[in-house]
C-alpha cells in the first residue's frame, strides 16, 4: 500500500507474478510499468531490489527535504517542487 493511498482499509492484491520472460529476456512489473530486459530472472530480481530501494530513498529525501523547510523559515520554497522533481526523474 502506498503512502498517497487514501483508505488505508482497502488493499490492492497484485495477480500473477511480477517477473516475466519475454522474447528470451527477463522483465519485472511495477505500478508504474515494466522494467528491464534483464539477461536471467536472478538479475531482474536484483533490479527489483534495486528499484524499491531507489523509490525508498527518494522517499525519505522528500521527507526530510520537507522537513528542512519547515523548520528553517528563511528558506522558503514552493511545496509541491520535491513532487515535481522526483516525479521527473
């Protein structure tokens, strides 16, 4: 369940598996699409592991960015550009 989930009550079960090979190559499934190819399902798992721990990271970064600002009052800054910016990477 993601943070941005507004009823926390209801919970989203995925079906089916998030790896996939396709063509000979190995792919991975997220909310946001597929990522890969990866060369065997071993590395796409990896890559999955990989992938969460980035979203964490940029997660906690927003957070304690946002957290700066707060408490530092001189240091005024629109609040919606940590979105903007993560969500253009």
């Amino acid at each position: 369940m993601r943070d941005s989930d507004e009823n926390e009550k209801i919970r989203h079960f995925r079906t089916g598996n998030r790896f996939f090979n396709q063509n000979g190559a190995w792919w991975f499934s997220t909310r946001e699409g597929e990522e890969g190819p990866f060369r065997s399902r071993e590395q796409a798992e990896a890559g999955m592991a990989r992938y969460v721990e980035a979203i964490r990271a940029m997660h906690e970064f927003k957070l304690k960015q946002s957290e700066k600002y707060k408490v530092d009052e001189t240091r005024r800054a629109d609040p919606t550009i940590w979105d903007k910016q993560i969500d253009s990477l």
